[in-house]
C-alpha cells in the first residue's frame, strides 16, 4: 500500500544490467503519459542498486487483481464460463486500447495473452488491459509498416 494515496499497486522489478538507467527512465516516463481505460495505468518509477554490477528498475502501476489472460485460461476460471458477449467485451476492450496507442504513434511488439492483464470492477464485471509496453515502438513513421502490415 502507497502511504501517500492509501490506495494498493503492482510493482514490476525490471534487472538493467550493463544498461544506462536513464534511458528506461525515459522511455517510462512517455509510457506514464498514456491515459485510456484498457490501458494499465503506470503510477512512478524508480531506480536503486541491485548487486555490485546491476542496478534495477521498479515500476509502479494500478494492480490487476485477476492476473493475466494466460492465467484466468490456466486456472480454467474463465473458459468454461465465457459467452460470446464476454469475448466480445474483451476483444472490444482490448482493440480500443490498441487503437488508442496507434493514434499516438506506438505499436506494441508484444500483444498476448500474458501481457493482458485482468481485475474486476466494482459490479464484479472482468476489465482487459494491455500492459508490459517495454518492447512497444514509440514515435513510428506511419509509412514504416504502411507496405507491409505483416511486420507490424
């Protein structure tokens, strides 16, 4: 629990090796700037020593009480509950955030099922929510991937 907000979050420890720190620094605070609802919500981030030669890097994001897509399908929580309307929601969910980042020039690299994550909210409804962005491409030329969509 966050002692200046009271509220729980997620945090992703990420081992930089030899990596110049700042740069990741970077790169999280363009991804802090994202704001749409099926995308997971980045809070801060900091760097601190790891072993004599590694620092790492800690991510602070909103908590997805759920889990992954992978895990709900591991665990058969969801596949033996699914409708047709759920997948729906999902997918609906799911391909909003995506539409939001390429409307800002990002292409994720990365879309699958361990990296959508997964809580309920307040009605007990399951949320989708794209996460781990580390691989995404920022700032693409939209001609880049316009001849050949297979690269995307």
């Amino acid at each position: 629990m966050r002692h200046t907000d009271g509220l729980e979050y997620a945090i992703k420890q990420v081992d930089l090796k030899e990596d110049d720190p700042m740069d990741y620094m970077k790169e999280i605070e363009h991804l802090g700037s994202f704001r749409h609802p099926s995308i997971i919500t980045f809070k801060d981030a900091f760097i601190t020593p790891s072993n004599s030669k590694n620092t790492a890097m800690h991510v602070v994001m909103e908590i997805m009480n759920k889990g992954t897509l992978a895990g709900l399908i591991a665990s058969n929580s969801v596949g033996q509950q699914t409708s047709e309307d759920s997948v729906w929601k999902m997918a609906i969910q799911l391909l909003s955030g995506l539409d939001y980042l390429h409307e800002l020039d990002v292409v994720h690299l990365n879309i699958k099922q361990g990296n959508t994550f997964v809580k309920t909210d307040s009605l007990g409804s399951l949320e989708f929510k794209l996460g781990d962005l580390n691989d995404s491409e920022l700032n693409i030329s939209s001609d880049r991937y316009d001849k050949d969509p297979l690269k995307i």
